[in-house]
C-alpha cells in the first residue's frame, strides 16, 4: 500500500529564510503526489501536483516542489518565507490507476518567526 | 476549481445526539469524499458518496455510524449518528471531477468543527 512520510511535524523559520518541508513517498511505482496547506479553521487548498509531465512543479504562493525518484522524494520549498505562509501543510499520494483515493501525510506545522 | 460549501461551519452537541453535516457544490463533480481530522491530527478517508447508490466505506467506519446521502452530483450529506465526545472532530467534504481532471486532485471544502460534550 502506498503512503507517505512527513519528516519534522514542525518547523519554524525567519521570515524571508528558506522553507524546506520534507515528504517521502512509498510506492512501488511513481504515484501521482500533492501538497495541500491548510490555515487556521480553514479547509485544505491545493499548492501543487505532481503527475510526470515535469519532477519540478511550480505552485501557488511561490511554492515549488520536486520529484526525486531515487530518493522517493517530493520535498516543498519556498525561497523567502512569508508570515502569511504559517499554517499546516500536507503533503498527499495517489496512485496512477485503479485507486482514485488520496493517502495523506501526517502533516507538518510550519511557524515563521518575525 | 469548484466552490464547495458546508454546513454547519461549526456545531457543539450534546453525546448521544445525531448531526447531518451538508455538503453543496457549485458545479456537477463525479466524486464526492467526506474525510474526519482529529485534533491535531492528520485527514482520514471516511467514505466515497456515491450518486444514487449507497456509500463506500474505508476500514473502521460504518453506515451506522456516519451514514451518507448521495441524492444527485453536487450534494452530499454526512450525519454523525449517536454522538460521543470521541467523535470531537473536524469534517471536511472535498470533490474530484473525472471530467475535467485526470491525476486524482480533490478539492475541499472549508470543513465542520464538531465539538461533542
């Protein structure tokens, strides 16, 4: 079965340092993968996906993420954290066929420091 | 994307009491979802609401329990039945179109705060 792994259930960061939010994926072949945030008392909104056409993908918010096979990998970056980017964030794997279900990580909380 | 509604945004009810949490989407959608997310917790699938025909279940949720409406493509209902304060959750409904995507994005709503006392 597929899943995925969220290293660091928080991180914290200055304002305007790299944001780095780790996932690692379990699946025996390449799945589709998505990154999800979700602000205080709000629903989940879709950063970005992945789904083969590119292993860098580009989202909303200036978030990027990319797709690393050999590391089973899809780690969400962003280059200047913004207060605004303070709010929990999942990342989410699917399979390709058959299965139509997302599988989400555990979540991690990200904090920005002033 | 779709906008997806829900109601009641929040509700504190008493154990032993029912609460249907409704669903509406702006648009028809193929698949509607319904999710719990404990406190601090991560999002788990609860059931596929399928049109017109009853919903399925993942493993350690039951019609009983949660049963699902389905009545046409853009509403759902969910109804958290013989309440517990274990049932203190947030409840979120999210939709995926087949028609208009192929990698198995969904989108969410803004989620039930439930509080059970």
């Amino acid at each position: 079965a597929q899943s995925v792994t969220q290293l660091g259930s928080h991180v914290s960061v200055s304002e305007g340092a790299l944001v780095l939010l780790r996932c690692n994926y379990s699946s025996s072949v390449p799945p589709y993968l998505f990154w999800y945030v979700q602000y205080p008392n709000q629903g989940l909104q879709l950063l970005l996906k992945y789904t083969s056409a590119a292993t860098l993908v580009k989202g909303i918010n200036g978030f990027e993420a990319e797709f690393k096979k050999s590391e089973t990998s899809f780690h969400l970056t962003k280059p200047s954290a913004h207060m605004s980017d303070a709010a929990e964030y999942f990342c989410a794997v699917s399979e390709r066929s058959g299965n139509e279900k997302l599988t989400f990580g555990t979540g991690t909380r990200l904090t920005i420091i002033p | 994307s779709a906008v997806i509604s829900q109601k009641p945004s929040r509700d504190i009810c008493q154990r032993g009491t029912s609460l249907t949490i409704q669903c509406q989407v702006d648009s028809q959608v193929t698949m509607m979802f319904w999710y719990r997310q404990q406190p601090g917790q991560s999002l788990t699938l609860i059931a596929t609401a399928n049109q017109g025909s009853e919903a399925t279940y993942e493993s350690g949720f039951v019609i009983d329990k949660f049963p699902i409406s389905r009545p046409n493509l853009t509403f759902s209902t969910l109804t958290v039945s013989n309440m517990s304060p274990e049932d203190s959750s947030i409840y979120l409904c999210s939709v995926r179109d087949r028609l208009t995507s192929s990698y198995n994005e969904q989108f969410f709503g803004p989620g039930t705060r439930l509080t059970v006392l």
